[in-house]
C-alpha cells in the first residue's frame, strides 16, 4: 500500500508498466479519485513532470502526481516503451513522452515533456473510452467502439494503410554530430537508427526549435481502423510488434508481426489488417 502523499481514503485502481530498453523503464497509476502518479525513467518526458528547476528531466524514484493533470479527472492509463498517455472521463486523450515515431498522435515527432489534449484527425470529436501504448504506437477505443491507431506502421501494427515517412532533415542532423550514414534513412525505418544515437543527441533532434519536425502524414495522425468498422470493439491491446482487440460479442482480432506466433493465426505471417482468431484450444476444465 502506498504511504504519504497520496491522500486520505485514495486507492490505486489501475496501474501500467512501460519501458522495453535497457535501463529505461518507467510506470503509471491511476487512483480511484482520478488522479495520475508516475515513476521511473523519466527520459523524452516519458513520467509528464516537466523539467526540474534546473533544466532537467530526473528520474523519479516514489511515485509522484502528474501536476499537469491534477484538474481533471482521468479513468485510464497506459505505459509504453518510451510514450504515456491518459484518457480523461469526457473522453478526451492526453499523451506525453517520445513521439518521434508519432506516437503521440500531435502531426510532429517531438516530445512532449507534459501531457497534451490529441486534437487531430477527427479523435477530438470522439469520446474515448480507453487507450493502449505499445513499443511506438498507440491504440485508443471509443465508447462508438471504433479503433484509431497512430505510430510506427511498421509490422501492420496500426491495422491499416498509412503514409510513410518523408527523410530525416540529413543537414539539421549532421549539424548534431549524429553519423550521416544514420540519418540517410527513410523515417519508416527511423527507429533502428535513431535509437542508436546518445540520448543527448536524442534529446537535442527532438527540442531544437529550428529543426522541423512536423508531419501530417497517417502515421502521426490518429486515424480509426477501417477493417474494423461495423464490429463494436470494447478492448484493444498494443504490443512491441503486434495489435490485439476485443470485440462486444468476445471475439478477438490480430494484426502486426506474427513472428513466434503472436497473432493467433497458427502461422508465424504479418498480417497488415486486423484478422479474427478462428481456433481455439480445446477447454481442459
């Protein structure tokens, strides 16, 4: 039970693991009086304190409140790997942490060192009901029961056509001293590479006010998942490389990377589109 701080009668009702890389990890909890505590890792702004008073971002050892929540009352969390976010009880989403890979759902692929509403694509006319972080993308759930994915396409994570990335900015990134055979990829593939620069050179790519990094296309833009339009989906689950989601009648659909059998589908096969699991094991009870 948590001692100090958290406040008379509060209980913790939900809590979320994120993390993935090694040495970063961090963790969130939501409280039955709707307020969010954070813990952990507290790099790209992952935790949502901001910086410290000077010019940091310290990891954070006890769990703490997210300040910039504290007005609002918030029914779901989600950790990612290096990404959080929050719905609120009128359905709105927050997201902060790293978003270059648009996980974020804000059309750029900076971080965000504070939580910030998602307004784009149409999810602001939504009511959100829940929301899943996976490795670098993000599923969020409607009360309609529609879908929206955002993030890296890679792996048919998102269960839908997307747009690809454009390239890096080669000379605002050279600039930083980051190798150039790093940065003369296609951002579709950015992930591999720009997890191999420091995390200095992280930090600077991802808060200099002149590089840009704004992108409109469908993969930093929540856009629902068509494939799934008619079937009324109440739970959806973002893996490292792979999708899962639950529809009201208990059926259950997969998408992404089916390597080690992930999907369900009794193959190791990508599936781009969110697939229905057709076989289960016989019941042993």
């Amino acid at each position: 039970m948590l001692l100090g701080g958290i406040g008379y009668g509060i209980r913790v009702v939900q809590v979320s693991a994120g993390g993935g890389l090694v040495r970063v990890a961090h963790s969130l909890l939501l409280t039955s009086k709707g307020g969010v505590l954070s813990f952990g890792t507290a790099a790209y702004g992952a935790l949502g304190h901001g910086y410290s008073a000077g010019k940091q971002l310290p990891d954070v050892l006890r769990p703490q409140y997210i300040d910039a929540l504290s007005h609002l009352h918030c029914t779901c969390v989600s950790a990612g790997e290096l990404h959080s976010a929050v719905v609120t009880a009128d359905g709105e989403l927050f997201t902060f942490g790293d978003g270059f890979c648009g996980q974020l759902g804000q059309a750029d692929k900076r971080p965000l060192l504070k939580p910030q509403i998602v307004e784009k694509g149409g999810l602001e006319d939504e009511c959100v009901l829940s929301v899943s972080c996976g490795a670098r993308h993000t599923l969020a759930v409607t009360e309609d029961g529609e879908v929206w994915s955002f993030g890296l396409g890679h792996f048919g994570v998102l269960g839908r056509s997307y747009t690809p990335y454009e390239y890096f900015d080669n000379s605002a990134m050279a600039g930083l001293g980051a190798d150039e055979d790093d940065v003369q990829v296609e951002v579709a593939q950015e992930h591999q590479g720009m997890m191999e620069l420091d995390a200095d050179t992280r930090n600077q790519i991802g808060l200099l006010a002149n590089l840009t990094l704004d992108d409109g296309s469908d993969q930093c833009i929540p856009k629902v998942i068509d494939a799934l339009q008619g079937i009324k989906i109440i739970g959806a689950d973002a893996g490292h490389r792979h999708s899962i989601f639950l529809d009201a009648q208990g059926d259950v659909y997969t998408c992404g990377d089916g390597s080690g059998g992930a999907l369900g589908h009794g193959n190791l096969e990508k599936q781009d589109y969110p697939m229905k699991v057709m076989y289960f094991g016989e019941s042993r009870l």
